[in-house]
C-alpha cells in the first residue's frame, strides 16, 4: 500500500513538474523575442485560457491533465474523457474564451490604471489569441462550439483561415490548416452514422444560446482588436 501511494504521488508530482517545466520553458523561449515581463503576462494569460478549459470541464465530469506548454503553439489540456454530446463539448470550449477575456479585462483595466504601455500590449494579445481561437472550424474553439449549432459552419471557417495564411504566412498556420482538414471534409459529408447523428442531437434553446453568445463574444473582441491596434502605435 505504501509502495502505491509512493507512485501515485509520484505520478502527481511528475505531472506538476511537467506543467509548470513547460510554463517555464515557455517564458523563456518568449523572454528572447518579447523580454521577461512580456512574456510572464503572455504565458499567464495563456494560462487562464486554458484553466478554463479544465475548470468547465471538470464541472461537466469530464476527467482531464493539467496543462502543458509548448512554446511558439500555445498550451493544450488533454481530455483523458471525451465529451458524451456536442452540448458538452460546446460548453467545455466556450469556457475557455471565456475566461480568458475576463482576465484580459482585468489586464486592460489595470493598464487604464496604471497608465502601462506593456499591459495594453498584453491586453491586445489576449483579446486577439481569444478572437483567433474563435475560427469556427474545428479544432479552434471556435469549431467547437459551432459545431452544437451545425458542424456545416466549418465551412465558413476554412476560408477565413485559408484567407489568412494567404494574408500572412506561418507554419502554425498551415499546421492548423491541415489538422482541420479532416474535420471540414466530415462537415461536407455530415454526419454518416447514428451515433455521429445523436452526437449533434442538441434542442433548438441550446443551439440559440451558444449561438448568441459565441457571435457577442466575437463581435466584442473584434471591437476591442481594432480599437487597441489603432491606440498601440500611439503607445510606442
């Protein structure tokens, strides 16, 4: 028994090394290009994105990791239980957006307060990580939710993506690109089986309110994108 205990703490303990080793890393790798401070607020606000996503889906029962960090990609939570509907999912992915613009906020009001140049600029990176992530194409969250209200919404997403590799080029871009693939060639096809049937089996209600708050929460942050790009070369 104690021999057991000893490996599940162990384990535990391996999984925190992991995630805040990552965190770290990821403050490094960003401290190169960005500075320290910069990148500790980069990261952090990473961070609340993605506890959101653990947070939400605990309160559904879903079983997931602790965060982990890749530095230039993001962080990722991995899903040791996959949602039962696409309700679930939908709720578990509109938290993280979620979250995280409300500790944006946060950042945007303390750099009001405190007339700081780097919190704005961080505010900024929030607010458009958050509106980026909001693509409806799967596997963004914003494929995620959209897909509650009908998974042919992805292929509206496609093209806003493919817009912008064309705009401005970048590997996490085209990785991006071909991870949806599959997913808008199954949007194209529909859904084939019953199980994939029962699994966008959602009311009317549910559909319209992730609908309306997935289109406020898009329209909010792409005001606040276009309003700090306009402010930041004030700013420097």
């Amino acid at each position: 028994m104690k021999t057991l205990l000893l490996l599940l703490t162990g384990a535990k303990f391996g999984k925190v090394l992991l995630s805040g080793g990552s965190m770290l890393l990821s403050v490094i790798a960003y401290s190169w290009i960005f500075g320290w401070w910069y990148a500790v607020g980069f990261v952090a606000l990473i961070f609340v994105h993605e506890m959101g996503h653990y947070i939400a889906a605990r309160r559904r029962g879903l079983d997931v990791g602790a965060p982990t960090f890749i530095p230039f990609v993001g962080a990722w939570i991995q899903m040791k239980q996959l949602p039962h509907d696409a309700e679930v999912e939908a709720y578990v992915d509109l938290a993280k957006p979620l979250v995280s613009t409300l500790g944006t906020l946060v950042c945007f009001y303390l750099a009001r307060q405190f007339d700081s140049q780097l919190l704005l600029a961080l505010s900024y990176a929030g607010f458009f990580i958050n509106l980026f992530n909001l693509i409806p194409v799967s596997p963004f969250d914003g494929g995620r939710i959209t897909a509650v209200i009908s998974p042919k919404l992805w292929l509206i997403g496609a093209p806003i993506l493919v817009a912008m590799f064309l705009y401005r080029p970048s590997p996490l871009l085209l990785i991006m690109a071909l991870l949806a693939l599959p997913q808008v060639m199954k949007a194209w096809r529909g859904p084939q089986t019953d199980e994939e049937r029962a699994y966008y089996n959602v009311s009317f209600e549910a559909r319209t309110n992730y609908g309306f708050f997935y289109v406020g929460l898009v329209i909010f942050l792409a005001v606040m994108c276009h309003d700090l790009q306009q402010e930041l070369p004030r700013a420097h």
